[in-house]
C-alpha cells in the first residue's frame, strides 16, 4: 500500500487494510460519546512489522467480555452509546483478515476509560 504520507510500506491486500480500518473506526464511534476522542496511528516495531491502532476514550470493554470478542462461537452485543446494537461479526471479520496476513490483532481496554485496537502487518520488501 503506498501513502505519501506514511513513511513506511506494508505488505498489505488494501481492501482488506481498508475493511480492518473502517470497522474499527465504526466501532469507536459507536462506543465513544459524543465530544469523545478517536485517534488512528502506528508504531515502528524492531522488528519486520508496523503496528496500527485505533483508540478511543469510549465505554470499554468488561474484561470478561475481552476473550470473547474475535471469537465465532461467542456471542456478546454491546449496546452503543445511541443504543444501536452489534453483532460482533465485524471484529471477527478483522481478525480473519489480519491472520490471512499471518499476524496478529488484540485489544487493550477499561470499563469507562476506553479501548485501542492493535494489529500488526508486515513491513514490504523494500522499505
């Protein structure tokens, strides 16, 4: 994926990388209040990969539920803070993409204070 704003290259099917960032951003939207913060950004690892993220400052996550959320057989909905609903099939979606990468997604979170979603894709050949 080329970007000239970003400084590295990642070996990446766009649409996928696309999907992964829309449902994420869908997601903190859902969950943050209004006047809350969403912020997208990445990190430089040691290694062959870039990490990614999306952050919010929205409801969070119950650590109980933290297991269950890239899981087919599980099934937990969230309201929204407009009480839409979810079917969690969306963060699913992600993780399929990501591992079909051959890496990896995770959420860090707390009730009330909010969540980011990292993922990792590998770094491209030439950068």
């Amino acid at each position: 994926m080329k970007n000239p704003n970003f400084q590295h290259q990642v070996y990446v099917d766009k649409d996928m990388f696309h999907t992964v960032i829309r449902n994420l951003v869908s997601n903190a939207l859902k969950y943050t209040d209004e006047g809350g913060q969403i912020s997208i950004g990445y990190n430089k690892t040691d290694g062959n990969f870039i990490e990614f993220y999306v952050k919010d400052n929205g409801i969070g996550i119950p650590k109980e539920d933290m297991n269950k959320l890239f899981r087919i057989d599980e099934n937990i909905t969230t309201e929204g803070t407009n009480r839409e609903r979810g079917t969690g099939l969306g963060l699913i979606l992600c993780k399929d993409f990501i591992e079909k990468h051959g890496v990896n997604i995770w959420v860090e979170s707390k009730k009330n204070k909010g969540s980011t979603f990292w993922f990792t894709f590998p770094k491209s050949k030439k950068d």
